[in-house]
C-alpha cells in the first residue's frame, strides 16, 4: 500500500468515525483531496486507491492537472481566491468552484462558461471568522449575493464555504462552523436549494462533521506537508 494510499484510508476512517459520533453518514459526506502544489502523478495515486474528486487552488497549475489527466474521469474543484482576469479558465476547465466571494467574479463565470457543459456548480466562500486579511463575503452580506447569484445562466449555486481561522479547541471550531451552517440553513429557509456545505481541513474536520459539513477539503492528511510556495 502507497502512502497516499494509506494515508486516505486513514482520512477516510477519521470521516466515518466523525460522522457516526454525529449520526451522521459517511456517506454524504465527500472528500475532497486538495492536490496543490503536489504534481499530477501524485493525483494518479490517489486516484488508483479509489479518490475521485480533487481540488486545486492555482488556476494555470490545475488547468494543467487537468488536462494531463482527462482520462481518468477526475471531478475538479476550484477552490483558491479567484481574480476576474482568470475566471475564463476556470469556468472552461473546472466542474465546480467554492471561492465565489462577490457578484462581478459569479457574472464572468455564467458568461464563460461553455454551453456544451454541464452548468458549473458553485459555492458561496463565506468569512465567518471576520479576518481582514481573508477572502469570503461578509455573513451579513450572503443573503442577497446568494439570491443574486442564484438567478444567473450556466451556474448552479450549491452552497456555501468556509475557511476559519485556524483554532485548536473543538468547541470553538464547531462555533466558527456553526455560524456558516446557520446562515446555510437560513437560505434555504428562504427557498434557495442548496445542499453543500464546504467546510474541515485536515486539522478540524471532525468539528466540520458535527456542525454539517457535506464536503471537507484535505490535503495535507492525504498527500503530506506542502513545501512552501
């Protein structure tokens, strides 16, 4: 056994283990293995031990990802701060995106998106931690983009992401991840349909789990410590 291998079913044991302490089950809750900065034939081990869905940050290195490995029918997340001069790209390359963080970014997605995909399927990234340095809509301000956003061609809002601040005690983590599923339920108590939560890294999944969470996102956990970039 590989120790990407290895190292996903260990991933995957923390999942199963978080989701029956919460009555939960696993099975609606996707990993997402995050592959940055790792090359592709690092992503083809993961996928020959069964992972099938990858997320990447950078738009030129996961385009290229992409493409390298098309014949392995991979499902491909755009996860990282997008830039409106690289939304062409993405919105031609990925199936989904979990950084839509203001209107303009989820307009130039609709409009590039190629008419002969599928629609692409996106998530709102929240800041539920109010740290001026992070990318995310303010929490008062999701409302109104989600119903915006909603409204537009090619997209498909599926809903909401979140990066808190890194904290180490469970209680408080569940709180940061409880403000995001809480504004989540409110949109759908506003007849929005949404069914994703994206929301846990390596480090806090488990109180992702307990407060919701339908993807988590692991990259460390599964492909090791990243060298700085």
């Amino acid at each position: 056994m590989t120790t990407i291998s290895a190292n996903l079913q260990a991933v995957l044991a923390r999942i199963d283990a978080a989701a029956r302490k919460s009555g939960r089950n696993s099975g609606d809750i996707t990993l997402l293995a995050v592959s940055k900065t790792w090359p592709a034939s690092n992503v083809r081990k993961a996928a020959v031990a069964g992972q099938k869905v990858f997320g990447e940050n950078y738009v030129q290195e996961g385009v290229e990802k992409v493409a390298e490995l098309a014949a392995l029918g991979l499902e491909w997340h755009f996860i990282g701060p997008l830039q409106s001069n690289k939304t062409r790209r993405v919105a031609e390359t990925f199936d989904w995106v979990h950084s839509v963080d203001r209107l303009k970014i989820a307009e130039r997605l609709a409009e590039q998106r190629p008419e002969g995909l599928e629609p692409l399927q996106v998530c709102l990234q929240v800041n539920v931690s109010g740290e001026a340095s992070k990318s995310g809509v303010a929490l008062s301000d999701v409302p109104l983009l989600a119903q915006q956003v909603a409204l537009l061609p090619r997209l498909k809002l599926r809903g909401l992401m979140a990066i808190p601040a890194p904290l180490d005690d469970f209680a408080q983590q569940r709180q940061a991840f409880g403000r995001l599923r809480d504004v989540f339920e409110q949109l759908k108590g506003d007849g929005l349909p949404l069914d994703t939560l994206s929301m846990g890294m390596s480090h806090d999944l488990e109180a992702a789990i307990a407060e919701g969470a339908t993807v988590v996102r692991v990259g460390s956990a599964i492909f090791g410590e990243r060298k700085s970039t």
